[in-house]
C-alpha cells in the first residue's frame, strides 16, 4: 500500500511538468506581452523605450527555451516566480486563496455528499416511489443548471429580496458569507451523486450476496447498514473525487460571482491582466490539488474494500 | 430561423425610451437596460450556444475517436503516448483549460470552438481505446486482416462501426457540458463580446439589474437550462438505446 502509494506519487511529476510545459507554451504565443496590456488601455499609452525595458526587466526578451529551463528550474524549488503586477512571489498570492477556495470547495462537497447520497440510497431503496422519482428528476435538473445562474437567482432570492444572507464577498470567512456560493456551486455535484448512489444500490440489491443475507434472516436494517452502505461506498468515493475535480473547475465561474477571494478569481483576475506567473501558478495549483484528491481517494478505496489490491 | 420568429434585431434595436420594460405584450420577456428586447436577444443567443454546443463536441469526438482508437489498434509506443496525453488532459479541469485558451485567443465564436473542442476528448479517447482493444483480436477483424484490408480500412468499417454507440451517448451528454462551458466563458467576459447576443454575456450584464429588473437574469438563463436539460434527456434516451450493457443493468 505504501509503495503504491510512493509509486503513485513519482507518476504525478511527469503529468505535472507535462501541465506545465503546455501553459508555459500556450502562454508564450500570447499577442501582446504585459508592458503592451498596460498601455493599450487608452490612457497610458508606454513609449517602445519603457516597453522595451519592461520586458528585458520581466525576462519577456529572452528566447522561449530559455525561459521554460528557467522555469523548471525554478518550480523544481517551488518557486512560482514573481507576479508582473504586484511583484510578491506567487507562491504567496497563491497561498493566500488556498484557505477560501478550500472552504467554498469542502462546504459545497459537504453539501452535496451530505444531501445527494442519503437521496440515492432512499430513491434506490423505493424504486419508482414518488421519492425516486421527484429525485432523479431533480438530479437531471441539477446536473443541467448554469451554476452562476443558480448563483444569481440564489442572490437575488436570499440575499436582495428576503435579505437573510450577504450577497457577495468573503466577510470574516464565516458561515453566512460562504452558503449561497457553495449551494450553487454543490447542486450539480448533488445530482451527479444521488444518480451514481441510486444506481450502485440498485445493482448491489441484485447482488448474490444480498439474496443470500434476506434468505438467511438478516434483518432489513443490517442488510442495508453491513451490505448496502460498504459497497455502495466504494462507488461513491470514487464519484466524489471526481466531482472534486469539476468543483475546482467550476468554482472558477462560482467564484468570480460572488466575489469570493479564491484562487479562481485569482485565477480570472489575472488572466485579464496578463499576469502570467501567476495565471501558470494557479492553473499549476488547482491541477496539483486535483491529482491529491484523485490519489487520496484512491487509497481510501483500497482501505474500505479489500478486493481492491495494488500491485 | 431567428429572423422570422425574432420580434426586433437583438444588436441594433436598442432604444433607451423603453430600457427595463417588464415582460408584457409588446416585449414578451421584457427589454434590457439599453431597451433591446430580450425574447429577440435569446432567440439569437440559440444560435451562438447550439453552434458551439454542437461543433465543439464534434472535434471533441473526432479526437477522441481518431486517437483512442489508433492507440488500440496499434498500441507501442503510439499507445503510451496517447495514454500520457490522456492523463494530462484529465489532470487538467476543462473548464480552466478552456479559460486558458480563451485567455489567449481573442474572443469570439471560432476561439470557442478551439478552447472546447480541444480540451474535452479525454473520456472518448479512452472509451475507444478501451473498444478497440476488445474488438482487435475478435475473428471478423482477423478475417479482414488475413482478407488483406489496411489498418485504417479496418479501421473504419470494422471497429468503428461497432464501437460508436455509446461514443454518441458521450458526445450527445458533451453537448450539454459544452453549452454550458460557453455560458460560462461568456458570463467571464471571455467568450462572446457584447453587445452580440450569447445567453452567457447577457446574464453577465444582467447581474447590475438583479435589484430593478430581475426578468433580464431568468429568461437566458431559463433558455440555457432548458437546452442543457433537452441535452441530457437525448443523451440518457440514446444511452438506453444503443448502450445494451446499461438497457441491462436497468432491467
């Protein structure tokens, strides 16, 4: 287990260094470098001088090889570089929408699991009740709607019209600021889990395993808690981290609605800029982050049913 | 179609005597801040997300089959090299690829094409190679080889035809997925520019309305859900039908 595990985690620096030279390739055919942003606004318009000297200043003059071994180099030592804009290392411009973006992440999961999965079990449990059925054309709602559309009407409802809850920004961190954001941002990840729940229910119950226990007098409540809920588990591990994944994706739009200080608004913000350390960076976090949970999930899988083995 | 069931021309009808005119009569969904009608603007807005929704998961799927299906057949190096590319791809959100790409083409209709039809092809490639594999040693597709058939005839009429069923299902449900992408990219301000109608933009500039006229949010975003939602529905639909694994688990 422990050596799958080191195994696994040796394979992530290749898809890593591969992430990273395609940003770094996508991002050096860019039209326009930085200093020239800056002055096509209108107003500040840069003589070439300053231009010139921004650039060389950035290291934007030198030629595209040299600038990605320079990269490497530097993210070998996990140096991010330094942001065009603020000039603070983007490491910790990073570091400081972790937090934010780990809650609004945690709480819309949380939200989901915590919602989706008794669903499914209950729609799985009833087939073709009116809870099975007002659920999965719930879960199919949910997996269709704009996530920034929920947001807007979620706003408008609770925030503008009754007033209850803060319609955008961070606060202090607390729960009031953080509900309407990771609702919005949970509904699709929700439906995917009530539908992946029902289905892995649905098959178990027609598991020999299953037939044998009810044959044998197995209470009801122990079939479902010993039989039902172990295996079905499984499954549901594995669709919760790859909903994860999209959650950090679509917390990019979710994010940017609400104001929230995340690393997807981050993300957005510096794209407009141009800031292109720290639009690498973060893209460069958020797939880190990604592959974490793919191998947490993983050996959590493996921890919970025996029959999964790693060689 | 738009020009005939259209009321008013989405960009060039703007009036601002009539800005903010709640749904009624003469503006069925009511008329934004610039007073252009908004039924007008979401029935145009249709063709910019059908467009996108549809195209970009044609190259999507002509990716993704194009090289699954290679890597399956020929497997070697070639095949380490499709699962490396593979596995990048899906360590990498689309979404934020996509914004990536977006952030360095200009906006437009033909960027968005090329930041979502390049980065959703992970799950077809590897569902046709999973096929491929499984069809390569089959009888018919020996007989082909021995009747003396080049790799890409067999290919094309032997494997392909046998493993597209469920590469619909993916694409149809991609769909969805990519018009709601194209919202998204929109609402960001990175896919289409206003003042062109795209529901995605128009729900960006109705968020500073939300508190005086509520109306200009609902109706593109109603029109999104409902594309998405007719999306899903064919998908599932041609899933129970040209899917038999999944017609017999539901059984």
């Amino acid at each position: 287990m422990l050596s799958y595990l080191a195994r696994r985690l040796i394979q992530t620096i290749p898809i890593l260094l591969a992430v990273a030279a395609l940003i770094f390739i996508l991002f050096s055919v860019i039209p326009g470098s930085f200093a020239s942003s800056l002055g096509d606004d209108g107003k500040s318009v840069l003589d070439a001088e300053t231009m010139a000297r921004m650039n060389r200043e950035l290291g934007l003059s030198d030629p595209i090889y040299v600038r990605f071994a320079r990269y490497v180099g530097q993210l070998a030592q996990f140096d991010l570089g330094v942001s065009f804009r603020t000039r603070q290392p983007v490491a910790v411009v990073i570091a400081e929408r972790l937090w934010p973006s780990a809650q609004l992440a945690l709480a819309s999961m949380g939200f989901a699991i915590f919602v989706g999965v008794p669903l499914g079990f209950v729609a799985a449990l009833r087939p073709g009740s009116l809870i099975d059925t007002g659920s999965m054309v719930l879960a199919v709602s949910g997996l269709s709607l704009p996530k920034f559309w929920l947001g807007l009407l979620l706003m408008y409802l609770f925030a503008l019209k009754l007033g209850w809850l803060p319609s955008f920004g961070y606060g202090d961190g607390g729960l009031k600021h953080l509900l309407l954001p990771a609702v919005a941002l949970g509904v699709s990840p929700l439906a995917l889990l009530a539908r992946t729940t029902r289905a892995a229910v649905l098959e178990i119950l027609d598991a020999d395993f299953v037939r044998t226990a009810r044959s044998k007098g197995m209470s009801e409540t122990r079939v479902v808690r010993w039989h039902l809920a172990r295996n079905a588990l499984v499954i549901v591990l594995t669709t919760v981290g790859l909903q994860f994944g999209s959650v950090i994706g679509q917390a990019v739009v979710v994010e940017k609605l609400f104001s929230w200080p995340g690393l997807g608004s981050l993300l957005i913000d510096s794209v407009s800029l141009r800031d292109l350390p720290v639009v690498q960076g973060a893209i460069l976090t958020i797939v880190m982050i990604f592959l974490v949970i793919n191998l947490t999930v993983d050996a959590l899988c493996a921890a919970i049913d025996p029959r999964i083995k790693y060689t | 179609m738009s020009p005939l069931i259209a009321h008013t021309d989405p960009v060039m009808d703007a009036n601002l005597m009539n800005a903010e005119v709640p749904p009624g009569a003469e503006f069925w969904f009511g008329t934004d801040a610039q007073g252009r009608d908004i039924y007008s603007r979401v029935l145009y807005g249709a063709r910019i997300s059908l467009t996108v929704g549809v195209l970009s998961q044609l190259i999507n799927t002509a990716i993704g089959v194009a090289l699954g299906m290679s890597a399956g057949y020929w497997g070697g190096w070639w095949d380490d090299v499709v699962s490396g590319l593979t596995n990048m791809m899906l360590a990498i959100p689309s979404l934020v690829f996509a914004l990536a790409i977006m952030a360095i083409l200009s906006p437009g209709l033909t960027s968005l094409l090329i930041a979502l039809g390049l980065t959703n092809w992970s799950y077809t490639c590897r569902l046709a190679r999973a096929s491929t594999l499984s069809l390569r040693n089959q009888g018919y597709v020996q007989a082909a080889r021995i009747l003396g058939y080049g790799d890409l005839r067999i290919m094309l009429t032997q494997i392909l035809p046998n493993i597209l069923g469920p590469i619909i299902v993916i694409g149809t449900l991609g769909m969805g997925g990519a018009v709601l992408a194209e919202a998204a990219l929109s609402f960001l301000g990175l896919g289409i520019r206003p003042p062109f109608p795209s529901w995605g933009s128009m729900l960006s500039d109705a968020r500073d309305q939300i508190t005086t006229a509520p109306w200009i949010s609902i109706f593109p975003g109603l029109a999104i859900f409902v594309t998405v939602l007719g999306l899903n529905l064919l998908g599932d639909g041609l899933r129970d039908i040209l899917d038999p694994q999944a017609r017999a688990r539901t059984a």
